[in-house]
C-alpha cells in the first residue's frame, strides 16, 4: 500500500509516525472558508453556545494520553458529579437531549436487559408506554421522550393529571423553563407523583444560572434531572448531565454505550467529554458568581449606554427568569427614524468585521443581546458596531 | 476578568496550546482510574484508540472561536466527501449514530414534519429494512431505533421476494460478507434494480484505507465508519459517506435540528474539525510502515511467548474488520498451569496494567493501539506470568 498522493491535500504535508512532529499551525476555519464570529446572542447549539476554559480543554488533552476502561471513567466522574450536585448517582451523557433519552428509556427497561434490547417498540413488551406532561410544557424537546417509544400525554389540571394516570403511565415530564407558564408547579407535580408511586423527571437544559439550580431539582424530589453540559457551565458542547435516584441511573447506563444495542448506542461520549464536563462543572461552581453578574451588568452597562445616544433608539434591560437567566439588553428603534428591518440589521452585523450573532428573531424593529458569553473586551467592539449601524441607518 | 477559579483549577495558568508538555493534574490518577496498555484492539468500552496528537491540536484550536455548526458540518462534509471520493459527507456522534441518522434520512428525506414524526408515527412512511440472517448483529439496532422493522432473507429470491412498497432500505453488514449469501457487489446491484437504498456499516473496516472509498464506489448508497478506531479521530465521533441527496436528509435528523431521532446523538465543533483532521492525517500516513510495524511487534511478543515450553501461537489477520497482524496466544496447561482468564487478570493486576482480549482457549493481542515500544513490556509480562505458572 502505497502512501496516498498528498496532492489530496491542499495543507501541510502530515507527519506519519505516533512520534513525529507535528505539522506547523494551521487555521483551519479559515482554511475551510468558514466564518468565526463574536457570540452576543447566548447558548444557541447551532451558534456552537459556548467556549471551554483552559481548565477544561486542558483536561480533555491530558485524558487524551491514556486508555482507561470507559464504564470505570463513568463511575467516577458520576460520583464526583453527583456529589457536587447533591444528587444519589450522575453520568454524563452526549448533551441535554440525550439525558432526556436514557432517563426515559431507564425508566421504561429498569435494569431487564430484554426491555433494552426492545426499545423504541413498546407494544406487547409489557413495558409502560405513556409519559404526562403539562400542555404548556411541550414545545419540541418532549421529542426526546417519545424517542424511547412512549405517547405524550398532556394535560393542564392537576385533576387531568390524575385522571391521565393509568396502568401504561411510565413518568411524569416536568420542562423547568415552562414553570411560569403552566397551571402545576414544581411541587405539586411532585407531590402528584408520589402519590401514585410515579417517577418524575425534570428538563433544565439551560436553567444555570443560578448555580444553585443545579441541586435545587434533586434536593426538592424530582428522581431524574437533565441538564446541558455546554452552555453556561461551558463544558463540552456536545455532553450533558443526567442525575438523580441510583437505581434509574444505573438502568439508564444499560441504554447507552459503551453498551450495545440499545436506543442510545448513538449518544456517545467520550473519555475527554467526560473529564472535561467534570471539571468544567467543578469550576463553575467555584465560580465568583455575584462578580459573574456584576461584570455582566457593566457589559450591558456599556452597550447600553452605547447605542441609547442614537435618536429613536429605546432599551430594555431584560433577565429571563428561567432559562439563559443573564442580564440581556433589548435594543429597539423607531422605522421612521432609524431606517432598517431587523432582519437586515441583523445581516449587517453579521457581514461586518468583526462578525457578530445576535437575537434577531423575537420582534420586529428589535434585537437582543446577551454578553455572558463575549470574552473581556468584546462588549465595547459590540457596542461601538450597533452603534455605527444604527447611525448609518439614520437619516 | 479576574474569576479565580480557586484551588480547583489550576491549569489555568497553562498554556492550552503545547502538546508536548506534561500537564498539572493527573485526573485518572485523582479519581482513581485505571489506564493501561491497550494490548486489546479497537474497542469502545477500552476507550478505543488515542486521538491522534493532530486530532488533538484541532480540538484546542476549534475551541477558541465560535462558528456555525452547520456551516462546519457544510464545509467539512465538502473537504470529506473530496478526500473519500464520494458525493457527500457528515460526521456523526460514531457509526452507530451514522446508521441511525443516514436510516432516518432514508425513511423522512429532508421533510422536517417527518423528521418529527420517527420513530413513533411511521403513518405513511416507509417501516421495512432488509437485511440477511448473517449480518444479524446488536448494532442492527441502530436501525430500529429510527422507528422500522427488520425484514430477514437468506438468498436473493428471499430478498427480490421481500421488497414491497413499505421497504425503506437494504442494509449490509460489511464485516458479515464473507458469511452471507448475498455478496457486496449483487446486493448493490439488486438494491439499484429496485431502487432501493443500499448501506454498509464498515465500523471498524480500516485498515485498508481505500476502503473508505471502495464501499461508497461499489455503488452503496450510504457507507457508515466509526471515527475513534484505525483512523483515531474523537472517539465518540463516526462517518456517513453517500449520496449527497440523503446525507442532506440524514442531517434534517441531526443536530442542531432539535425534535428529531437524532438529536441526543450531538457532535460539537471540535470533534467535526478533530474528525477531518483525523482522515487528513490517516489518509498521509505510510501504511507499509505502520503494517511493518505491527508485524515485528507482534513477532517480539511471539517469540517470547514460544521461548517458553508448552506455549503456542497463531498469527492471524482477520480478513474484514481490525484487518491487522494479531496473535493467539494458547499453552498446554499440563506444563503452563493455569488459565487465559487467570493470564489476562495478571495482566490486569501488574504493573503498568495490560489489556487483552481472548475466550476460555486463548489470550488474544493486536499491537496496533499501543504507543509504540510497549509491546517489550507486554511481551516481558506475558513471559513473566507463564513462566510463573510453569511446571519447573
């Protein structure tokens, strides 16, 4: 076998051998044509949400060097996990919507390696089918759930709840940034649960901050908790968590790899997403929190004080009150004096250089701007762009 | 910003770019995990293969900067496709996801209202895969989980007789070819007569290198490889290879698309990037040279294991799948008293710890995993452990 011709290759020629050098630095978006931009829109999956620290990107090369047995990496990672969010037992699994999956399956199969071999069929398996969740709560992610097999059935009364719950209910879905909106709140749903002996797990994808959040939910009861591994904590992008009662995380595990056939081989996590998620959690915890949110405010303090000179220009600081709960500034303007849709304001910022992605979906005549993740210094080049735009928009 | 990340983190003070240097904290060593010696092969629960060190140095340089992920799975699927010689491209959460997300694409096309209905509400869809007796094996369930039914045939009557109007794809487990009575090439030609889509799962089918464009050439409309095996990129990281027309469907079933069968199965940037690098380096390295390699380090290891009395070895090379130089280590236990269970715990156990492979006959070694050099302490220990169990 003759070494393949490099004139494949527009870059360096690679070195071959485990030892050898490596190859000079490449830019390889740049080399890919792609566009890198500054993030003032927030954790979007699509926008790549978050960046690792050092910490993190230190631990994923370290965990790089080495072979370990990766259910043994799992263990421990998931002690330390859970005891950091006060939680019986934890694994990371390949993102937020994967926990989702496992849960659900983990709850379905128990520990009955049949059950898992049966997964996404559930008919004549003698497996429960049905999960209950609030109207309000389903918006896309319950996908997750009936990607286990199972029917969503929703309901808005806690007495529809009670009259939903039948033989096939396998668990009760709770969809965290939802709770303002729906009818039954945390604790009632709770409360539903155990009085018909039902296992209830709850979604809070994005919902730290604040850090507390993330052993509030096992604190409070809810037997599964799913969080995203890579937007605030700014652990891997493509891992998150799945927490709660030992027994469901253990069945869990058995849908997921290294296991094989199963509904969740395809989620796979490795060694260095594991350590990394660890450590990133770890020192997001450690965090100074209240100095985060201080230095968030001063960033909007910035863009605000920024673009608010221009005529016809209102502002609005926002903070979510669950789900991405940061400091986020609303920049509006009048048509008739700031003459540009959103859409193209939006695409010139883009354009611009340096590159900068925004919220530009929710009203018209508007965006948003969140700063958690700009990196020091970012907001004044934010600031000083919108502004120019906004004034070379103006008549 | 001046966010102390107090005594938990110390390796901030690190520069994140330097390959070489040794790093502040051991966290195998803190949380008490065991590394060892891969003396076992490619596999997942081993944790695979080590990422290359320029798989490596693409992660730390993809982590710096935001991008859009599809506009990298766009270009990077482009880079791929041309490498691989093929239509089109996307890297996926490995090889099973692969076979999950290029089944989804073949079953919803680029129908987002589809892609929302698998694996539940198949109402007018497709719910039929075929595949032969042989190729039945636990990955096949990659396939169910897109919500279909897997329809068994033996021969080609059996399959010509099998397709209906509810069948959504033939899939082909390359490894099982030789045991199958429908060989590659006919099952392609009798999937284009029917115009039903063909797929290969070839997981762990390199080496050779050119099977990541044989299969794809053949005529198979979609080609599944897991990236963290012979071509150590991220190990949770796989390949779908295909027509360009259903890896744009495939990827209306992946993230970031949310509401779909795929979205747990999430890749991020710095595998996407870590992947191509992955086969750039693959597809440069001097395949002689690694083979040549394997073979005088498997012949160190045999030679020791022989030089020992009642001891035997059988080289092998596994025709399709870890298609690499391997031993088979077996002894008379009358004159080496004790087990291949027992020899692969004291392996195990010493130090630095050894894993391998093998059943109740044999212990089993590829070296094409290890750190080169490695192989004289396996075969030191190996020597050491027979000859302990040796009658004098």
């Amino acid at each position: 076998m003759a070494p393949l011709a490099t004139g494949l290759l527009a870059g360096t020629p690679l070195e071959s051998l485990n030892a050898a050098p490596l190859s000079a630095k490449r830019d390889l978006f740049k080399e890919l044509g792609l566009r890198t931009f500054i993030n003032a829109a927030g954790n979007y999956t699509s926008m790549t949400a978050s960046l690792m620290h050092d910490d993190v990107m230190e631990a994923i090369q370290s965990s790089s060097k080495e072979y370990v047995m990766l259910d043994e990496v799992q263990d421990k990672v998931g002690q330390k996990i859970a005891a950091l969010c006060k939680a019986e037992a934890a694994i990371v699994t390949a993102g937020c919507w994967s926990a989702l999956v496992l849960g659900t399956a983990g709850v379905l199969t128990g520990t009955d390696s049949k059950k898992v071999s049966q997964l996404p069929k559930l008919e004549g398996t003698g497996m429960k089918s049905e999960v209950i969740i609030q109207k309000t709560h389903i918006n896309g992610y319950h996908h997750a759930l009936t990607n286990t097999g199972v029917s969503i059935v929703s309901v808005e009364t806690i007495e529809e709840a009670e009259n939903a719950i039948n033989e096939k209910t396998a668990m009760l879905w709770f969809l965290n940034r939802e709770a303002p909106v729906g009818k039954i709140q945390h604790q009632a749903w709770l409360d539903l649960a155990k009085k018909y002996n039902l296992p209830t797990m709850i979604d809070m994808a994005a919902d730290v901050p604040p850090v507390e959040n993330l052993w509030k939910y096992n604190i409070m009861g809810f037997d599964l908790v799913c969080i995203s591994g890579g937007k605030a904590i700014c652990g891997p992008q493509s891992a998150g968590i799945l927490m709660g009662k030992k027994d469901l995380i253990a069945a869990a595990r058995l849908n997921g790899p290294p296991a094989g056939g199963n509904i969740g081989r395809g989620m796979k996590v490795n060694k260095e997403e594991m350590i990394g998620m660890y450590v990133a959690l770890d020192s997001y915890i450690n965090r100074d929190h209240a100095q985060d949110w201080k230095i968030w405010e001063d960033r909007i303090e910035v863009i605000n004080g920024a673009v608010k000179k221009v005529q016809g220009v209102t502002t609005e600081v926002i903070v979510p009150p669950v789900a991405n709960h940061t400091p986020s500034l609303e920049i509006s303007w009048d048509r008739t004096k700031v003459k540009v849709t959103r859409d193209e304001f939006g695409k010139r910022l883009r354009n611009g250089s340096p590159s900068i992605e925004v919220i530009g979906w929710e009203r018209e005549d508007s965006i948003r701007i969140t700063v958690f993740m700009l990196k020091t210094g970012q907001e004044k080049i934010v600031a000083k762009r919108i502004q120019d735009e906004l004034l070379k928009a103006s008549t | 910003m001046t966010l102390p990340l107090l005594g938990v983190a110390s390796g901030e003070t690190l520069a994140a770019s330097d390959a070489n240097k040794d790093y502040d904290r051991d966290y195998f060593k803190e949380l008490g995990v065991r590394t060892f010696i891969n003396a076992a092969g490619t596999y997942t629960a081993l944790t695979a293969s080590l990422p290359h060190p320029e798989v490596i140095k693409a992660i730390n340089y993809s982590a710096l900067q935001f991008v859009k992920l599809e506009e990298l799975q766009d270009r990077v699927g482009e880079r791929l496709a041309e490498l691989l010689k093929c239509e089109g491209a996307m890297v996926t959460s490995g090889a099973f996801s692969a076979i999950t997300l290029g089944t989804a694409g073949v079953i919803t096309g680029v129908d987002p209202e589809k892609a929302d209905r698998i694996p539940t509400d198949m109402t007018g869809l497709k719910t039929e895969v075929i595949r032969q007796k042989s190729h039945r094996v636990g990955y096949d369930h990659a396939i169910r989980n897109a919500g279909v039914n897997i329809i068994e045939v033996e021969t080609r009557k059996e399959l010509e007789a099998a397709i209906n109007e509810k069948t959504a794809m033939m899939w082909f487990l390359n490894y099982g070819n030789p045991d199958g009575k429908i060989k590659d090439a006919e099952f392609v030609e009798i999937g284009k007569k029917y115009k039903i889509p063909t797929m290969n799962d070839c997981a762990a089918d390199v080496p050779p290198a050119e099977n990541l464009w044989k299969y794809t050439q053949m005529g198979f409309d979609l080609v599944c490889f897991s990236g963290g095996k012979g071509l150590r990129g991220p190990q949770s990281a796989g390949l779908l290879l295909g027509r360009k027309d259903l890896i744009q469907a495939a990827r209306k079933n992946a993230p970031p698309n949310g509401s779909t069968v795929g979205r747990g199965m999430k890749v991020n940037k710095e595998e996407i990037l870590g992947m191509l690098v992955a086969i750039e380096v693959y597809l440069n390295r001097d395949h002689q040279a690694d083979w040549s390699l394997w073979e005088k380090q498997i012949k160190l290891i045999n030679d020791t294991a022989v030089s020992i009395p009642g001891v035997t070895t059988e080289n092998h090379i596994p025709a399709i799948a870890n298609h690499v130089p391997s031993i088979r280590l077996k002894w008379d236990t009358k004159k080496v008293k004790i087990t291949p269970d027992e020899v692969r715990e004291a392996l195990r156990k010493g130090h630095p710890s050894i894993e391998t492979m093998g059943g109740t006959e044999s212990v089993d070694i590829t070296t094409w995993q290890m750190i080169p050099g490695e192989e004289r302490t396996v075969a030191k220990r190996i020597k050491e452990i027979l000859q302990q169990a040796s009658v004098s």
